[in-house]
C-alpha cells in the first residue's frame, strides 16, 4: 500500500486487512483466519499524513479481542516546520571603543544547533563567534568579541546568523545590526562661543556663581567617523582646576550646570565631552578671572580704637586681591585702581600721604606673572613703617584707599597716642591698717581688702616687697579697673609671705599702657601659726604631798620669730607667772616650780606670740595628813604599850 503524499510501500501482515473511518482518524487492522497463532508476534506498518498545522500529536494504539479491549501504548508525534528565531541579542558594553572585550548573548525561542554566527564591523571582514550555551535547555547562548583598534570600521556591526538548526532540524537565519556599536573617535573639543552662556570674553567674572548652558546639538561627536552626530555623547564635563563636574540636561535636553566659587582667583576653567563608548574628548580650556569682592583691606598697626604710648608708632597695612589685582600707583578715583594710605586729624588734616610711588617708604608688591594679560599681575601690597618723628598727643585717623578697576574698599581706623601717665592712686583705705617697715602691723588675716581712687578706666596693680623695697613684684590677681567715678577694690591673699614684713603699693596704668608711680600703702607681717608649748612634767594624774612642785617642757615657734617675741605663762588656780625663755633654735625647754593648793590642782602652761596662742594643762592633786589625827594615833599606840607591861608585873 502506498499512502497519499508517500514514497513509503507498507507491507501488511498476512490474514490481516486494514480499514479507516473518522474521516481517516482511525486506522484498523481486522485479522482473516488464523491470524495470530500463539507464541507469535506481528508487525503492523502504516504512514499516517499530519495535519499542516504545526503542533502536537498523539496516536493511541489499542488490541480488541473477544469482546474485551487492551491499550498498547500512546506515541506523541510534535510537528514542527518553522526554523527557530532569535528573540534577543545583547551587547555588554552596548558602546565599545578600541581594545574592548564585548559579551554577546543571544536567545532563542526554542532549543537550537547553533552551526555558524559571524560578526562584522563596518567595511570589515566577518569573524565566525565561538558560541557557548548557558541553559540546560540550549535556549541561551554566549560568546565574547574583542574590538580592533582601526577608525574606519566604527559604527554598527552586523551579527548575521548564518545557520542555526532546531531539533526537527529546520534551519534559520537572521542579521541584526543594532545590538553592538562600535566608537574608537573621541568627540572632538567644544566651541564654547556657540554656548548659550559662557563666560565673559574679557575672561573677568565679576560674581562668584556662573550658569553654564549649552544645546545640546552644539556639543558634537565623531560617530561615525565622517558625521559629527550629538546625540552619541553621554557626559559633558566642566573642569575647574583639579576638580570636576558633570553638567545635567533640563527638560529641553541642554546640558547646564552652575558653577560656584569659593574665593576670588584666576581658575583654569575647560570643557569636554565623553561619548557613549567612553571616549574622553579634547579639551576646550582657558583661564577665567573671578572678581566678585573688593580689595581686601587689613590695618595690623595701631589697633583700632587703641590708646598708644608710642609716640614714633609702627604703622603696617596688608592689601590684597586675588581677583583683578592691584595696579602699584596711587589710587586713582577715575578709573578705580591703585593704593594710597593717609593719616589725618580727627578734622580731616592730613599729615601724610603714602603710596607705591614714594621711594622714600616700604611698600613690597606680591606678584603672580602666570595671570591673564587683563589682569594686573600685583595680588598683594605690604605696607610697613616706623613713624620717623615724634606724634603729639592726639587721635589720629589712619585711611587706606585700593580699587581693581571693578570695586572700591575705603578702610579706616582711629587710634589716640597718649604718652603722659596718670595721677598716682590715692585715698588708699585697707581691711588692716597697715604700719611701717620699723614697725610693721601684725596680722593673722589671710585676705586683706584695700580700695583707693585713680584715673577713671585706669588699671590697677598692686605690688609688694619683702626686702624693704629694694625690689616689689606685681601680684597679678589683685589687679582691678578703676571704675567711671575712679573707684576701686581689690583684695589681697597674705597667705604666701607668712612671716615675712610685707610692703604694699599700688599703680595705675591708662589705656595707652603709661604706668603712674607707686603709692606706698604701708607694712604688714602675717602670721597665723601660733606658737607651741607642751608640758613633760609632772603627768596628769601624779598625787603629791608637798606643798609644790617642779613644771618642765618645750615650746616651739616659727622661724621668723624671736624668742624675746614670744611669753611664756604658766598657770596654777588663778595665779600665774611668766617664765622667761631662751634658746638658739626653733623649740626650747622650760622649767619652773609652782605651788600647790590641797586637793586637784589644774596646771596650765599658756605660750603667745602677740597674735596667736596656744596652751598644754595637766591634773595634778596634793594629799594633807591633820594633826589631830596624828595625837590621837599615839595616844592609842601609848595605852597599848601600858596594857603590856602591866600584864608582864601580874606574872
């Protein structure tokens, strides 16, 4: 039998006949006879014809025999007559310049052979892709492609898939262009006059922001090589100096950017752009001058506002402008440049004019001979003078005047000299009342207050001596301001020079730093450690019975003291006595014998310096035996005596 649309002859088994119903769906082989003996196997042949649609098939085998059914077995037949297709190629960079290695990977929408894939770049010969699949199912497929390094292949390469094969071994082919683009040309350097805002062409900015705005069809690549095309930059970059910074598209698509400066200067300021590929383009660069402030003006000496005792007084001026520069001439108003320095009377009176031209002072100029031609090449002018002759007392007005050509900075300061000093501090009251170096007082006050009057604002100091004013030393955390009225207070810690004879004095400063002569307070000596004395004997608690006894022990005094300084006193009852003391060092022994009364007697040995005290007691009690009791006793001890013998005479 030979189906329709076959070549196939089927040869059928004998004692078998085939038949068809459905509508040719189902296929039946009828046995004739003894078609199938036992132990035996037949083979059934046929050619089905599928239907033109592609899809799946399935083809059920089932044995009938005697009355009852038995399923051989299904088979599902896929019927496929389209070649696969490419769903997506990638390209990993996109854009690539000279000397890169690209990823390509492509994905189809079955499981493909893959026999051949070329690449091609522009005008170049095509290169079979080494492909490798990356999925079990061989659906994805990877390969890798290195650019060259020759100009006139840039543009779009050409992938042609030259054969690949699905599994019912249809065949495809396909060429896409428009995956990998290829840019070995950096863009070239961009014409900053057909930006929308640049900077001046004088090169002088005159504020410290800029908004920098260019379309962007004015920013031009070189892809293709022979087609300048704006559309392939990626970045546009603005320089300044060593910084960088990227300018952004607005809603239009013109790059922008606003650029701020910290200090006026000259920047090197450049622009270029980057194309997709990564290709840095040349440079469009140039020096811009940002003045965006007057001259700086700095008056070190005199200080402003400041009385002065120098009447031949330093005067020093630093000037500088970074931005347009200073011209080394006298200030000239009409057209704003130059430097001049004055110094005048209160009235306006100028006793002298000085600027770079005078010969005869010091200025010295900084230059900077790297900055632009339109600028002047001075940023900075040193002015620094002694005042050859003596000033009168007087307030004085030192006025400095410097322009750039686009601002103008007038600086000026007052300052008075004043060489006479004030009035010395009088009315000088203390918290002790002071004595003199023969005679001076004593005290055992740690602070001492003292309040006076002087030159109203003057400074006070106190000064003290302790080797009789040969030489006085300034007690600085004494030192107070006389108030509006003249007024003063301020105290003094003694606690630093016990012992010694302290001389007091006090000044008074004015503003302009003229000291007035010492007023003599008068002489102090602090001591606040009292001398001290102890008793060795007798103990408290010794018993006696004679009418006195003997008081020994020590006393010992500050260094600074003599012993004619110091009194001894001791104590029994309400009597005392003053015991003399002598010795060579600090501590010396006494010894002296008082009465005691009968009973507990309380012995107290008292020792002062004048100003302080200290003392040491011990208990001591006296023991009487009466008379009477004594007679009594002996007449007893007598009668017993008499008892005796008279006993003995009666034997």
């Amino acid at each position: 039998m030979v189906p329709e649309n076959s070549e196939r002859v089927v040869t059928l088994p004998v004692g078998w006949k085939p038949t068809t119903s459905d509508g040719g769906k189902t296929l039946a082989f009828e046995g004739v006879k003894d078609n199938l003996p036992a132990n035996q196997t037949r083979t059934f042949e046929f050619v089905a014809q599928l239907p033109s649609e592609t899809g799946k098939y399935t083809i059920r085998v089932t044995l009938f025999a005697r009355g009852s059914q038995l399923s051989l077995g299904t088979t599902i037949l896929e019927l496929d007559t389209t070649g696969p297709r490419v769903k997506s190629i990638t390209a990993t960079p996109q854009w690539a310049k000279e000397n890169t290695e690209v990823t390509l990977e492509f994905e189809f929408d079955e499981t493909v052979i893959v026999e051949n894939i070329t690449l091609a770049e522009q005008g170049g010969p095509e290169e079979q892709l080494a492909l490798t699949p990356v999925d079990e199912e061989n659906k994805k497929w990877t390969a890798t492609y290195t650019t060259g390094d020759n100009k006139q292949r840039d543009g779009a390469a050409i992938i042609n898939i030259v054969k690949v094969k699905d599994r019912a071994g249809n065949e495809s082919t396909d060429t896409w262009d428009n995956v990998l683009f290829i840019d070995r040309v950096a863009p070239p350097a961009p014409d900053t006059t057909a930006f929308d805002n640049w900077f001046p062409a004088t090169g002088i900015l005159d504020k410290n922001t800029q908004f920098i705005r260019v379309a962007s069809s004015n920013i031009k690549d070189n892809y293709p090589f022979d087609n300048e095309n704006p559309n392939t930059v990626d970045k546009v970059i603005i320089r300044v100096g060593a910084s960088t910074y990227e300018m952004t598209k607005d809603i239009f698509g013109n790059w922008q950017y606003l650029l701020s400066f910290t200090a006026d200067g000259v920047y090197e300021v450049g622009v270029y752009a980057i194309d997709k590929a990564g290709n840095v383009g040349k440079e469009t660069a140039e020096n811009i001058v940002v003045d965006a402030n007057k001259p700086s003006v700095e008056i070190q000496s005199p200080e402003n506002n400041k009385y002065i005792k120098d009447n031949t007084p330093l005067l020093k001026v630093l000037i500088s402008d970074l931005g347009c520069g200073l011209e080394n001439q006298e200030f000239e108003d009409t057209e704003n440049k130059g430097v001049t320095i004055t110094l005048e009377l209160l009235d306006g009176t100028v006793i002298a004019k000085f600027n770079p031209k005078d010969n005869a002072i010091s200025f010295s100029a900084t230059e900077d001979n790297t900055r632009p031609s339109s600028v002047s090449p001075i940023t900075g002018l040193a002015f620094e003078n002694t005042w050859p002759v003596e000033l009168p007392d007087n307030t004085y007005i030192l006025r400095v005047v410097a322009g750039d050509t686009l601002r103008l900075e007038n600086v000026w300061i007052k300052f008075t000299v004043d060489t006479k000093a004030p009035n010395l501090p009088a009315n000088l009251v203390g918290s002790i009342t002071a004595g003199t170096l023969d005679n001076p007082t004593g005290t055992k006050t740690g602070t001492f207050t003292l309040r006076g009057t002087a030159e109203p604002g003057a400074t006070i100091k106190v000064y003290i001596t302790t080797d009789a004013g040969v030489t006085w030393t300034e007690v600085t955390a004494s030192r107070t301001t006389a108030g509006a009225d003249g007024s003063w207070l301020t105290q003094i810690d003694l606690s630093a020079y016990a012992g010694k004879i302290l001389g007091i004095a006090v000044t008074a400063t004015d503003a302009a730093g003229n000291e007035s002569g010492r007023t003599l307070y008068g002489y102090m000596i602090y001591d606040a450690s009292p001398p001290k004395v102890t008793i060795t004997s007798p103990k408290t608690g010794t018993k006696t019975s004679k009418a006195s006894i003997e008081v020994t022990g020590t006393v010992t005094k500050d260094s600074w003291e003599e012993w004619s300084d110091i009194t001894l006193r001791i104590q029994v009852g309400t009597g005392s006595v003053t015991v003399p003391l002598f010795g060579t060092g600090d501590t010396t022994t006494f010894t002296y014998s008082v009465a005691l009364s009968e009973g507990t007697n309380t012995i107290m040995a008292i020792v002062s310096d004048g100003l302080n005290s200290s003392s040491d007691s011990v208990t001591v009690t006296r023991t009487v035996t009466p008379w009477g009791t004594y007679a009594v006793v002996l007449v007893i001890i007598a009668l017993i005596l008499a008892a005796i013998a008279i006993l003995r005479v009666k034997k």
